[in-house]
C-alpha cells in the first residue's frame, strides 16, 4: 500500500512534455508511480480537473538570514516553492568573525532592504566558517528545502579585513586564500559562488559593496576553485560598464573550469537595448566554450509605493518626512488633515532629504510617468490607460494629488506599482522575448529580501497565471513550458539531481494546483519578522495540496505544521543521479 496517492490529476511532469491524466504515489519520500492506476494508499488525494506538477526550484532569494530562525519560509513556501536557494548576489552571511557580525548585517540591509534590527535580533551566529553556516542550517527544522551558494562580499572581508572595504586589490595570496575558502564551501555543499558589480548594490552608508571593483585576477582564481569538484555555478549581478571586458573574464572562468556561469538581466529605461547587446554576448560566449547564461525575471521589477512601505512619492518633502516614525494609523490620520495635505502638495523635494535617500528613492520621489495602482488581484501588465496619469486626468485632479488622495484613503493601506526594469516597452514584449531565448533561466524573485518595497516571491504562480492563461496584451506559453521553468530547468541548471520532475524515484515534491482558481492576491505588509519588523508578502490562492518529501506541508493555502524540509548539499546526492538521467 501507498503512502500517499494523488488520484485522476493532469501531470505535468517538469520535462516539458504534453500533460496527461493519470495517477500519482509516493512512497515514504520518493515517488513510486507516475501515470497509469496506481494502488490503495493509506491516505488519497481527488485531483480530478486540477494539475499535478513538481514543487517548484526558485533559485534566486535571499532567506539567507530567515532560513536560521523561520520554518515556514514564507512568502515563497505559500507560492508552491519546495526548494529556495539563497546566498545570491554575493551577500550573505558567511564567513564571517565575530568582530564583523555588524558589518555584514548593515551590507544586508543595504543591498537586500532587510532591517537591521531583525538580522540583530534573529541571527544566531552559531558559526563562522562557511561549512558551519550550512551545519547550522541543518539543524533548524523547515518545511521546505534550503541551499545555499558561497556569496563574495563576506569572504573577500573575510581574507582581508578593512582592505577589502576600502576596495583594495587582492594580492595573489588574498586570491589563493579566497579561493581555497570557496573550494572548502563547495565540497561542503555549497551550489555555487555568487558576486555584485553594480553601483545599485551599496552599505546603509552609502558604500560600494566589498567586491564591487575586484579585479579579473581575483575573480578568475576564485573561480578556479570550481576545477576541484563537478558541481556549482559561478553567478553575478554586473553593470557591464566595458561589456568586452567582463564577457572577456567571465569566459576565461568559463572555459578553464566548464562549470556554468549566470548574470541577472533585465532591460533599461536608460539603456532599452542593453540586453539584446548582451544576450548576443552570451552566445558568442557559449561559441567559445564557455557556459553562460542570463537569468531573468518573469516580469517588472516593480517597487511598491505607500504609507505601509518604505516609499513613497512624497518622501523627499519636509512636512511629510517630519512624520517618519510615527506609527502608521496616527501618521494616515495627519495626512487626512486637508491643511497638511495643500502644504505637502505646495512643496517642491528638499534636496537635504533626496541626498539623504537611495538613488533609486530619489528617482522615484521625481517622477511621476511610471506609477500603476495595484488592485487586488494586481495586474502586472497594465494598459496605458492604467497609469496614474491617466487615472488622474479621469477624475480631473493633478497627478499627485490624485497619487496623495489614494494613498490616504480609508486605512492607508492603499499600493502603487513602480516599475524599474522590465518594462521600458509598457509592456512585456522583451520580456516574452527573453524567455524564449534557450540561454536564459527564471529567477528573481528575491522571496527574503526588499522587505519594504519590493515584493516578487509569487513569480512561479505568475509564470502559470500570467503567461498561459491570463495575457491579453500578447502572446503566451503552454503549461508544460512554464512548469519545466519553473522545475527541472531551474534544478537542472545548480545542480539538483534528485528534484524537478515528476518520476519515479526521484524525491516527491509535487504541487496539486487549480489551475482555474489559481490567483496572486495584492500584496500585504506585516509585522511578524524578530524585533517585530516589517515586510512585504504576497499569498496565492489555488494550492490545493504542496507535498515536500512525501509529506503535505501546504493545503488549501493553510500551513500543515509538518517539517519535512532539509539542507540540500550540492554533489552529495548521488544515489539518484542514475535515475534522473535517465
């Protein structure tokens, strides 16, 4: 007898191939059957009309943090995710002394907008090397699997203490160091190395992030410490500033090691043929032998805008800044006040308070042509007519008072989209473009991190919603296409051998989804992170049941309590490398 059987679903198995109507059953925590009839089992799942598919692999969040004192890994796990990995963009926490426990925190919450005060309160620091970091994460009982990649930033600190913040080169034996350091992760389990080269990356300060000017030297020998093993990607974030150059060193890495290499792209307002520039790059790259590719988001990268987020239009004028910190019902109920809204409206941005702000603040605290309201459900890809603009013209109002107004009303609680990258177009069409390209992956979606402005975890239930059953404004995809990018492509590409198809013997993660009455709700603030901190997150409607190991950890949108989850250690699973191969 079964342990479990999911009865009468259409699989769609994580290949790519076409779905069909069979049964679904697991044994302990591997699949046993797919397809056919399979027999009793102790418990049944009636997935008649509704989808089968494997638990989605997102391969790009930084729980790096949470992951040591949160099970539940929300937002990600209520989105159908069984698999997060984390140490991305070259942040993180490890290695780490003591003595720079403060330091890694503040570049945390500078690059990620993950408060301070909620790293200070829930990090444990029961380690220091890399390796103790992961036996750490071992220890913390989950309920959906974790993996982690080396991150530049502490292990350039790491070697070399404040020359690595005052962004002096590495010697040869920094290099070696760092190397010997990241080769030690890897055979730990650690599923690649991971850096940041962009000016958009900086401290609370202000400052540039440890390996923002590294050198190709360095990166080409810590590179080489994938020659020692058979497993891992090598990922960055990169401004590109000389596109010869970086392409140059990163085939270097590429061709001297044969493992992968990945970079984030989206497209520019400031620069809308950037990624076909580099895409081109990229194939030219694969022609010579080296293994490059983009990962990319599934849409915007949009910042949210309200009085219950960290942004706002209004945040660069005097009156409405002297209310930072107030708390928010007290602050909505002054905002109300009609005096204090005509003078917030009369105020031109203090220069004082915009020099004070992120680049990206300010960008947003100046601009008014690219602001969307969020409705519940939120519409990703809105029409023109959409655009605060044209809203505001429609009611007869200016629009910031209109902006102001919206905000203001009711409880406050109202949200306005801003996208930054992804839709220079008004549209996804270079999106749709992008993610027919064969040398792209999805990610992205940064779950963990931006905790007051940006929230993006739902981009596996959006790649089902959105593009094959929701877009009006141009083409869209099969199922099949977006779960195999969401599963054994995303699994396939780190490393995960043992994950991302439904077939037997491989590892029973499966989500039983309605795909009708599956649905991303607008998102939501709360105050549950340590210290009581603040962050944005985002619930889905239409996952029915999400099995992690065997074990149901989700049903109907409800935690089960179960923690089947673990730490994945990359090159230590083995034992199902045959099958999956097959």
């Amino acid at each position: 007898m079964h342990d479990i059987v999911i009865r009468g679903g259409t699989i769609v198995d994580g290949t790519g191939t076409e779905g069909y109507v069979g049964d679904v059953a697991i044994d302990g925590d591997k699949l046993a059957s797919v397809g056919g009839t399979a027999g009793p089992a102790k418990r049944e799942i009636d997935a008649t009309g509704l989808l089968v598919t494997p638990g989605w692999v997102d391969v790009h969040t930084h729980y790096d943090g949470q992951a040591t004192w949160d099970p539940e890994l929300a937002p990600s796990s209520w989105q159908g995710v069984t698999t997060v990995m984390f140490g991305n963009c070259g942040v993180g926490f490890a290695p780490c002394r003591p003595q720079d426990h403060t330091a890694l925190i503040d570049l945390m919450e500078g690059v990620e907008d993950i408060p301070g005060i909620v790293l200070d309160e829930g990090l444990k620091w029961d380690w220091e090397s890399f390796p103790e970091f992961l036996d750490a994460l071992e220890r913390q009982p989950r309920a959906i699997d974790v993996a982690a990649q080396m991150p530049h930033h502490p292990l350039r600190v790491y070697v070399m203490g404040e020359r690595a913040i005052n962004f002096e080169d590495a010697t040869p034996d920094d290099i070696e160091q760092m190397r010997g350091l990241t080769e030690e992760a890897l055979k730990a389990g650690a599923f690649g190395f991971t850096t940041s080269r962009t000016e958009s990356h900086r401290t609370t300060s202000g400052e540039r992030v440890p390996g923002r000017y590294a050198k190709p030297d360095e990166l080409i020998g810590i590179g080489r410490a994938f020659k020692s093993v058979d497993h891992g990607a090598f990922g960055m974030l990169n401004d590109f500033e000389d596109e010869t150059a970086e392409f140059e060193w990163m085939k270097s890495v590429g061709q001297e090691t044969g493992r992968p290499l990945w970079f984030l792209l989206t497209d520019r307002y400031s620069d809308p043929d950037r990624w076909r520039r580099l895409m081109k790059n990229v194939h030219a790259a694969r022609d010579a032998g080296a293994d490059v590719t983009a990962q990319i988001c599934g849409r915007q990268v949009g910042v949210i805008l309200g009085l219950s987020t960290s942004l706002t239009p209004f945040s660069g004028r005097p009156s409405f800044a002297a209310l930072n910190g107030m708390p928010h019902a007290e602050r909505v109920a002054k905002l109300k006040d009609p005096a204090l809204r005509a003078k917030i409206l009369a105020e031109d941005n203090s220069q004082d308070i915009l020099d004070k702000l992120p680049p990206l603040q300010r960008a947003i605290a100046t601009r008014w042509d690219r602001m969307y309201i969020m409705n519940d459900p939120p519409q990703y890809e809105p029409p023109p007519e959409a655009a605060v603009e044209a809203a505001a013209q429609q009611a007869g109002k200016e629009p910031q008072a209109f902006v102001y107004d919206f905000l203001t009303e009711g409880d406050g609680s109202g949200m306005i989209l801003f996208p930054v990258t992804n839709f220079v177009t008004g549209d996804f069409e270079p999106v749709y473009e992008m993610m027919q390209d064969p040398a792209t992956i999805i990610g992205l979606g940064d779950g963990g991190a931006h905790c007051g402005q940006i929230c993006d975890a739902s981009m596996p239930t959006f790649m089902l919603t959105h593009w094959t059953r929701d877009r009006t404004r141009g083409g869209k995809f099969p199922i099949e296409w977006a779960v195999r990018r969401n599963t054994s492509e995303t699994a396939d590409f780190f490393g995960f051998k043992d994950r991302g198809r439904l077939k037997p013997g491989l590892k029973a993660d499966v989500n039983v989804i309605d795909y009708d009455a599956l649905q991303i709700r607008r998102p939501e603030v709360i105050f549950d992170l340590p210290a009581g901190g603040r962050r944005l997150v985002q619930r889905a409607e239409g996952y029915v049941t999400t099995i992690v190991s065997g074990v149901p950890v989700f049903e109907n949108g409800e935690a089960t309590g179960a923690l089947p989850g673990k730490l994945v250690r990359a090159g230590q699973d083995r034992s199902v490398t045959a099958v999956a191969a097959e």
